[in-house]
C-alpha cells in the first residue's frame, strides 16, 4: 500500500513537473510564435523546392539558397512599393494643390457657403481655407506625435522578419527530422498520422497559394477600374492593391474609395460610380467567391466550412488564421471520420481495425 501511494505521488510529481517546463516552454516562445508559424507554412511551400535543391546541392546550401530567395522575394518588392508609394503621394498632394489654386474646387466652396448659411447663427461665418489648413495642421502634429510608434512598429516587424527567416533555414535544413519527431507525440495510428500530415501539407500550400491568387485578380480588377477611370499610374496602386488584398479585413478600400473621392471632387461623378461599381462591389465579392471554390475540395470540406474556418481562424489566429484555420477544421473533420466509422466504410483502416 505505501509503495503504491509513493507510487501515485511519483506520477504526479513527474506529471506536474512536465505540466510546468510545457508552461514555461510556451511563454518562452510566445512571443515568436507568429513568426515561427509562417517559418513553418513557407517551409511547407518550398518543401518540394528544397528536395529538388537538396539532392543537387546538399541540405545546408539549398535551405540558404531558398532562404535568400524569399528574403529578396519579400523585401526588394516592399522597398520599392514604399518608395513609389512616396512620389506618388507627392504627385497627389501638388496636383491638389494645383487643382485649387486654379479654382478646381469652386463647387465645393460654394457648396460649403450654402451650407454655412443654412446652419450657422447669425453673424458667424466659417471659413472653409482656414478650416483646411487648421485640419492639415493638427494632422501634421498627429502624425509628429505617432511618428515614433510607427518607427517602432517598423522596428517589430524587420525583427519578426528576422526570426522568421532564420527559423525557415533550420526548418528547411532539418524538416524530415523535425517531421519524425513530431510524428511520435501524435496519439494515433499511422494511417491516420499519415493522412493528417499530408492534409495539412495541401491545405497549407493551398491556403497561401489561393490568398496569392485572389490578391491577384483583386488587383488586376481594381487597377484596371483605376485605368478605365482615367486616375493615375493604375499599375502602381493596382500592385498596392493587390498587396492590401492579402491582409484580413482591410482589403483595397483605403485606395479606391479616396480615388472615387477624388472623382467625385472633379466633377467626374459618373466615373466615380463606375469605380465604387468595379472596386466595390465585384473586387469586394472576389474572395467571398473564389476563396471557397478554390479550397472547398479540400480535406473534404465544403464551402460553408471553408468560409467559416478562414474568418474564424482569423478572428482567432490574426493574418496567420488564413491557413491555420482550415488546417485546424479539416483536422478535425478527419480525426472524426476515422472513429465515427466513415473511413472504414470507404475502405480505408478503422481505429479499431490497426493494432
């Protein structure tokens, strides 16, 4: 009896000690965790790339190849979108001020006259000109004072960039090791290990290859809409566009709807009409559309639970809930297919059937 309480008592002890280092694991690496993740999906992506490389070059020098590859892939293009984000901005804001200066705007100052004279009380005046400048003058000291938190969050992501790149190379490097590892913690079969595996490998590989491919057209759509309107450099902010479309909830709204503003403002209201028609109403239904017809023959799942797991998996996961959303659902739906039974009657092992 007192060997089977010490016994008892050791359990506990070995369990809880095991409960504490996982604690204290996970708030070690809970600050990396986003970085770590997208390390895994582009290792998942490049993964056939990286065989291929491998048995040419070695395991070392392909994951530096791939590794360098998306690094240039991923900064070059953002370095050059800022700095035609600038100039354009630029060219913007002196074509406005060139548009007033020559009386482009009249309709809006009388606009704002009548306004005046319908609401204000008797003897004050509101001047529009002084009203702009005061309004562009607290945006300046606003975007003083909030100069140092973007700086930093610049700061947070080239960091996060950082580790998500050196975490690819050991991922990319190490991969089958790392694979083998994690296959013995799975408490299942190897059937149903195996197909686990390689569902979240597909859907992981078609959940950012879908994202590209509806930033894409969102693109195309909305930069082409920019072109038929008669705006400026439809290329670019196409590319800005498409680059916006890939962030949850966002989208491209914060170009086009200043654009149809911009429109609106020159007395193109027709043109404006069309943009908000093409931007707002096809390019916003584009990833409601496409996004279930591309993945919905995945791991079984349909369009509603494809639908559902994405925006929830966003809700929950942030930007990275794009893939791991599904892969979390579809999970799911295989774990309970195997021992509700449904597998077996396709043929394929039952639980109860693997010894």
């Amino acid at each position: 009896m007192v060997q089977t309480a010490d016994n008892r008592f050791s359990n506990v002890l070995f369990y809880g000690i095991v409960l504490c280092l996982g604690y204290l694991v996970f708030r070690v690496f809970e600050p990396f965790l986003a970085p770590l993740g997208w390390a895994a999906v582009f290792g998942v992506i490049f993964y056939s790339l990286n065989k291929r490389f491998e048995r040419k070059w070695g395991r070392t020098q392909s994951a530096v190849l791939i590794t360098l590859g998306l690094t240039m892939i991923l900064i070059v293009p953002v370095l050059l979108l800022a700095v035609m984000f600038v100039r354009e901005g630029i060219a913007a804001a002196t074509d406005i001020q060139a548009a007033m200066a020559g009386g482009g705007y009249g309709w809006i100052n009388r606009a704002w006259g009548w306004l005046i004279s319908r609401i204000s009380a008797e003897g004050i005046s509101v001047d529009l000109p002084s009203l702009v400048r005061q309004g562009a003058s607290r945006a300046g000291e606003y975007m003083a004072t909030a100069l140092g938190r973007v700086i930093r969050n610049i700061v947070v992501f080239l960091f996060e960039l950082f580790v998500m790149l050196f975490a690819l190379f050991y991922f990319l490097r190490d991969g089958d090791s790392i694979v083998d590892r994690f296959r013995l913690f799975l408490p299942f079969e190897e059937s149903m290990t195996e197909r686990m595996l390689a569902e979240a490998r597909e859907l992981i590989f078609a959940s950012v290859t879908t994202s590209l491919v509806i930033a894409a057209v969102q693109g195309i759509i909305c930069g082409g809409a920019f072109a038929i309107t008669g705006l400026g450099s439809p290329i670019f902010w196409g590319v800005v566009m498409g680059f916006l479309s890939l962030l949850p909830v966002v989208g491209a709204w914060p170009v086009w709807i200043p654009g149809a503003i911009w429109l609106f403002s020159t007395g193109h209201a027709g043109r404006a009409v069309i943009l908000i028609a093409i931007c707002g109403a096809l390019g916003a239904t584009i990833d409601n559309i496409l996004r279930p017809v591309l993945l919905g023959g995945r791991a079984s799942l349909n369009g509603l639970l494809v639908f559902i797991s994405v925006l929830g998996g966003i809700a929950v996961f942030g930007v990275l809930g794009v893939v791991l959303g599904p892969i979390v659902v579809a999970t799911t739906v295989g774990i309970l297919d195997v021992y509700s039974g449904r597998d077996a009657a396709a043929g394929l092992p039952d639980a109860s059937s693997v010894d």
